[in-house]
C-alpha cells in the first residue's frame, strides 16, 4: 500500500473511530484503537494518548504502545495549559533543548507531543516516538498526525458531550421523579385533609381516587390518563373544603343533592384546581362534572351523556359506589346486591354503560383471585362485601347486563 492509500485507509477507520466515540462503547477500547490508528498510518513504534479530566484538571493515560502503563498522571498547570493550547496544530517537538511540559514526556523519550484540542479547549495529548524505518519525523508526518489529532480531539469531545447529556437526562429524569412523588404525596394530603373536613366521608377520596384508577385502566387508558384520573379522584370534592363545617356534618343532611350549597363544591372545587398548574390538563373539569349523570338530571350544569368527560364518569361511578358502601348520616351502607342492583338500575341514566362494564370487570378479577393479597379494592371495602362466593354470580351478572346494553347501544 503507498502511502497516500495509507493515508485514506487511515482517514476512513478514523472517521469511524469518530462515531464509535460518540456512542456509549468501551472509551479505553477506542481510546486505544485511534492510538494504533495514528502511529500505524506512519509506522511509528512507540506513543501513548493521554486524556485531560476537566473537573481535576489532570491529564490520565489511558492508552499506550510500545510504552508501559501507567504513565503518571500529569497536573495541568495554567501556563502549561496555555503552552499546549498554542501548539496545537504544529505539535512540540521534544528535543533535549525544549523544555518537556508534561512529564510522561521525560519518562517514555518521546520525540513529539501533539495537544489535542477542539475550541481552544485541551481534550488531551498524543505522545510520539520514533518511526520504525528510524527516519526523522518530517514535517509532512507531523501535519499528518496535527490533522489525526484533531479528528480524534473531536471524537473524545464528542464523546465527553454525550456522556454529559446522558448524566444531565438521567438527572433530570430523578428531578422528575421526585417532583411526581412530591406532587402524589400532596395530592394524597390534600385528600385527606378534604375528607377530615367531612365527618362521614373518612377515606372516602383515597378509595374513589383507587377505583378510579382501576376502572380507567381497565378501560385501556395510558398510563398518564390513568394517574390523571387517579389525582382528580383524590380532589374531586376539594370544593368541600369551603363548604360551611355545619352544613357539612348536619345530622338532617340526606344527601348532597338535596343541599343547594353542597352542590356549590363542584364549582369551587374547579375553581381552586383551575388557578393551579396541573401535569394532567383536565383535572379542574373532573372535579366540576363528577355529579353529571348521563341523562341531565345532575349538576352543576345538567350535562348529557357525551357532554360529560369519560374521566368525570369514572370518578361518579367510584364515588357512588363508595358512597353505597359506607355508612353515611342518611342511611348505613348497602348490602352487595343492592349495591350490584343500584348500578344496574343507574346505567344509561346515572352511568356511563362503558364504566359500569369496565368496572364489573375490575370486581369480576378480583373476585376470582384466591389470595386476599390480589384483591386490593376488595380490601378496601367492609369486610361484610367479601364474600366472595355469593358476591360472584352478582357480579357476573352485573358484568352481563353491561354488556348487553353497550351491545344494544352500538
Ligand atoms: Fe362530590
């Protein structure tokens, strides 16, 4: 091979050293194979590459031929920084009357060190012995590594860039994870503090914000529709909060529907959400329409059927059916089949057809499960409704007429 074939032959497996680089692979690995790249393109026997921590400010070592390893590391002073800046594209000859700033430069005899540099920035050095046919390094060679160096400086730039921006993602990532773990963990306080503020409704947000979630997930959602609903299950009645303490806890109240200001909790409720940034958009609106029904009777504004958002039909669904199996001022909770029969006589007036089913089925799996452990919602519920083998065919059968009706609907 002549030595301009040599040369291309060399230019080419740099370049893909280059994009080797960039990539998450084995840095020493590389770091060697540009080393062996450079001296084997002008059959020089000895070199080491040497690459410039920028925290430490220390040049390390990390791949040698013809030399052993370890070469110490250097300390990177501001002059000696400078120095080697300004050299960067003609190189630094060694020769016993130059002054050596870096010291692996007196330990390996070397005969030229070439910075690395990419925008005046050092990456690292590349020392250089002598060549095996025992000719002088001549001033076409040392171009000819200036233009390798700096194709490799790129590289290992490059390379530093990526891990850089990996290590930023990746803290950014923990960032956002501990932000959604602090926004859940307020969320979760915030439901409680709401249901304090009702003497009967204890628990109350947490579980609707856990059927919530089921039944969103049982209807396919993604995983953010699914905690966005989970959160508006948690805040649906924050409005509470500034609904008179009296009015709340009076022993003549029957239900909210009967006491215009309980009513009122929808629209304070999205009021106070809608004045906060939420990561799920619709959550003020959840909170307003989860006392819609899908025939017009409900509140605030007596929306109909598709007027309503599928999230505020979940959280009606789980909010009724918590309220059915807690005891509450007006009347002490409902056995199983009058829950199942109330489900089946509200839907298509008082429920989306498409949740009770989607319901039925998060009921119908837990009930099949043999272990207490995988049946968290069951767990949730007085343990009168955990009998499970006469709950079952009533379950079935509520799954049933869900389907037939949303068959019948189209
Ligand atoms: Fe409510």
């Amino acid at each position: 091979m002549d030595r301009t074939h040599r040369l291309l032959h060399s230019f080419a497996a740099l370049a893909d050293l280059g994009q080797e680089l960039s990539e998450a692979r084995d840095f020493g690995e590389v770091a060697r194979a540009s080393l062996y790249i450079v001296l084997g393109t002008l059959a020089i026997r000895r070199g080491a590459l040497g690459i410039r921590d920028p925290e430490t400010q220390r040049l390390r070592y990390v791949a040698a031929r013809g030399v052993q390893l370890p070469l110490p590391d250097e300390e990177l002073d501001a002059t000696t920084y400078d120095a080697l800046v300004a050299t960067a594209s003609a190189g630094l000859w060694l020769s016993p009357s130059t002054l050596p700033p870096v010291r692996a430069a007196l330990h390996g005899n070397f005969e030229l060190l070439m910075p690395l540099v990419v925008r005046r920035e050092l990456i690292g050095l590349l020392l250089v012995g002598e060549k095996a046919t025992e000719e002088p390094i001549s001033q076409d060679d040392r171009e000819i590594i200036a233009a390798m160096a700096r194709h490799v400086a790129v590289g290992i730039h490059n390379h530093h860039l990526m891990a850089e921006v990996q290590e930023r993602a990746s803290e950014n990532r923990r960032l956002y994870d501990d932000l959604r773990a602090l926004y859940h963990d307020t969320v979760r306080a915030f439901a409680v503090a709401i249901d304090c503020k009702d003497a009967y409704t204890r628990g109350h947000s947490e579980r609707v914000g856990y059927y919530s979630a089921a039944v969103a997930r049982a209807l396919g959602l993604d995983e953010d529709e699914i905690e966005g609903i989970r959160v508006a299950g948690y805040l649906h009645d924050i409005g509470k909060l500034i609904v008179d303490r009296e009015v709340m806890n009076s022993k003549l109240r029957f239900s909210a529907c009967d006491v215009p200001e309980l009513r009122q909790h929808t629209i304070a409720g999205y009021e106070i959400l809608a004045r906060i940034k939420h990561p799920y958009a619709d959550l003020p609106l959840l909170a307003r329409y989860h006392h819609e029904r899908l025939d017009g009777s409900g509140y605030p504004e007596g929306l109909r059927q598709d007027e309503i958002p599928l999230g505020a039909k979940i959280i009606a669904l789980a909010d009724a059916f918590d309220a059915m199996t807690t005891t509450r001022p007006y009347r002490p909770q409902l056995p199983f089949d009058e829950v199942i029969g109330e489900l089946v006589r509200g839907m298509g007036t008082q429920f989306d057809p498409a949740v009770v089913c989607a319901f039925a089925r998060v009921l119908l799996r837990e009930a099949e499960q043999s272990s207490a452990e995988r049946r968290p919602l069951f767990g949730l519920l007085d343990p009168n409704y955990v009998r499970l083998e006469r709950n079952l065919p009533r379950i079935e059968e509520l799954l049933a007429r869900a389907e037939r009706t949303l068959a019948a609907a189209g």
